[in-house]
C-alpha cells in the first residue's frame, strides 16, 4: 500500500518540474476531490467515506502533496485533512464562522489587532492547499485582505502606532502573494522605526517546499528585522526530503523556524503521532512551538480532540520528549489579550 501511488500518479499526470516554478505546481493542483480518490486508488470507496463533491469551500491540494500520502489507505492522515467530507454541512452548536473572533478585531482592512505589540495582516485569500478544519475557511477574504490599494491603509495603520512592534503575514497564506507585492509591502515598512521583529505564518513551504525560490529567500535575506518563519505540519509524513531541503535554504538566509500544529482527531491524536512529528521537525532545523486546539469553526467538528484528552496527551509527551520538542498546548480565544496555554501544570 505505500506510496507507489506518488509514483503511479506522478508518471499518469505530470508533477509539475521545480523548474517550472511554484506557480504552476499551484494552478496544476487536485481540484477535484473524485480525482484525489481516483489519484489514491480510492474511487470506489467515496460512499463510506462520505465525500461532498459540491462543497463551497473548494477542494485544492498540491500534487507533490498528495504523492506523500499512501495509496490505498482512506485513513492516511494527509488524506484525511484535505477530503471534503458531508459531515462539513451538519450544524453543530458551538462551531460558528468566526471562531477566534477576527471580524471583531479588525483595526484596517485585512489588520486584525489583538494582541498589544502586534499586528496580523490578512493578505490574501488564496492558499496552496484547503485544509478542511481551518479556521479561517469562512473569512470573508473579498473585503478584507490588507494588500488592498497597494498595502497603503495597513502601512499607514502600522506606522501611526509605535506600540507595534512585530508584524505577521497571515492569510490565506501569505506566500501565495508574489514575492514582488511582498517586497512592496516590506519596502514601505522598512523606515518605520517601531518595527522590530518580522513573522510570516505559513503553511505553503510545507506543501509546496518549492516556493522557497531564490527570489523569496534573496527578498527574507534583505529584510532589515529578525525574520520568523512559522510553518503548519500536523504529522510527520509531511516532512520529506524536499521539505527537509527547504527548511535548510530558509535557515541559511537566518530565519528562525518555528512550527505550529494543530491536534485533528484520528491524525494527530496519538502520542507516537505527536513524539514523531517533533523528531522530523527537529532534525530539519524547524522547533516545535504550538500545538493548538482545533478552533470551532462550522464544518470542522469531527475533527475536535477534547481538552482533557489533549492535556494528556501532551503530558505523555513530555514523559518522552526533551522539553524543548514538546509544542505548548494552546487555545485561542476571541477577546483575549493573548494565546491560552493548557498545560501548564505537568503532573
Ligand atoms: S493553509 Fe492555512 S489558511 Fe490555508 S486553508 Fe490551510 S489552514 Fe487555512
């Protein structure tokens, strides 16, 4: 059942070449999740696995990404975060659109403004792959996303408020923009003072380790602040070697590697699981930092761990693990000044 199927598929539909660039590895990804069964030799198995053809929240996933999951097995944890699934459609109390409360910290448009010395700009919608529990699957990204008029409104907001110290790239996922409207961006920051630390949160070095180019790691390499990269594994069979690769161009530029997780039931909710995903990390030169509790977003409920399984789940964890490559079990919650942590008192 492993991973002939990389293979097979690859040599059926052509992986776009690195050389052909990211973009195009972006614009030939599966779009069609009948294709992503037939792709894994799962075709006949879309009844038992409750398959929404029709879903609004569209189904994308990179081909390199997909050849990282095994043929042939419905439960593959890479799999399982992709497939869009009927149970999205159930309403489930408690799970609402804006789980972390975005909408109502939004200072500019596409600036969300929680936490006191720092600003998140949403920049795009767009992301390389659709993840089925995130929690921004329902953002309203067409009125909202701060590259709008060139990123004036956001620079200005930033530049009149010395309190803001560090800035995040979120999204969607930042890197899908063009390094060039990056770099416009990051040229209209570079005299303001105040700006002391730079962060890009993103999910795309680890599905689509390509778009790590020269031309973005010459633009991180040039940037005037200290650079975090924050990059989106849930489980180590993501990490290949071109991953691997990738983090190794990152860290030669000097960014700092950090990962955030988040717990997804029957992917990553296994101690074994967890101990595994922070080894792989670790040897990429990448620290496991977050590991969040999934945020109640509509359509992401079967993906839910219970808190007092996660606590001890993570505690498990530190039996086995160096503490350094425990990620801190976290929660986010609309309204507070600061991330939650949950396991505060190991026992
Ligand atoms: S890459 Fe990040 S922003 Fe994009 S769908 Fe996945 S979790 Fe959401």
């Amino acid at each position: 059942m492993q991973n002939k199927l990389g293979i097979a598929s690859v040599t059926q539909q052509p992986v776009p070449a690195q050389a052909q660039g990211w973009k195009q590895a972006v614009r030939d990804g599966v779009g069609d999740v009948a294709e992503l069964l037939q792709l894994l030799g799962l075709s006949n198995q879309a009844r038992t696995l409750t398959i929404d053809q029709n879903s609004p929240f569209a189904t994308k996933v990179p081909r390199n990404f997909v050849a990282r999951m095994r043929y042939g097995d419905p439960n593959d944890p890479l799999l399982q975060q992709v497939l869009a699934r009927t149970q999205e459609n159930e309403t489930v109390s408690g799970y609402v659109a804006d789980p972390v409360g975005d909408l109502t910290r939004l200072a500019a448009p596409g600036v969300v403004h929680k936490y006191a010395d720092r600003v998140l700009l949403i920049t795009t919608g767009a992301c390389a792959v659709h993840c089925r529990y995130c929690f921004r699957r329902h953002f309203p990204y067409d009125q909202e996303v701060a590259a709008k008029d060139n990123w004036s409104v956001a620079v200005r907001y930033i530049r009149e408020r010395p309190q803001i110290r560090e800035i995040i790239l979120s999204g969607g996922d930042p890197l899908s923009l063009d390094t060039a409207k990056l770099q416009r961006l990051t040229d209209q920051l570079k005299d303001i003072e105040h700006i002391q630390r730079f962060r890009i949160h993103s999910r795309q070095p680890i599905v689509l380790p390509e778009r790590i180019d020269d031309a973005l790691l010459t633009w991180i390499k040039a940037l005037p602040w200290p650079v975090v990269v924050v990059l989106h594994s849930n489980h180590a069979n993501e990490i290949d070697q071109a991953v691997v690769d990738m983090a190794k161009r990152l860290r030669n530029v000097g960014a700092t590697l950090l990962n955030q997780a988040v717990l997804l039931r029957s992917i990553n909710d296994d101690v074994t699981v967890l101990e595994h995903l922070s080894g792989q990390l670790f040897a990429a030169g990448i620290l496991p930092y977050y590991l969040n509790m999934l945020d109640q977003v509509q359509g992401a409920q079967h993906f839910y761990v219970p808190k007092d399984e996660a606590i001890a789940l993570v505690r498990q964890l530190r039996h086995r693990l160096s503490g350094y490559l425990v990620p801190r079990l976290v929660r986010e919650e609309a309204g507070k000044a600061h991330k939650i942590p949950l396991d505060d008192e190991p026992k």
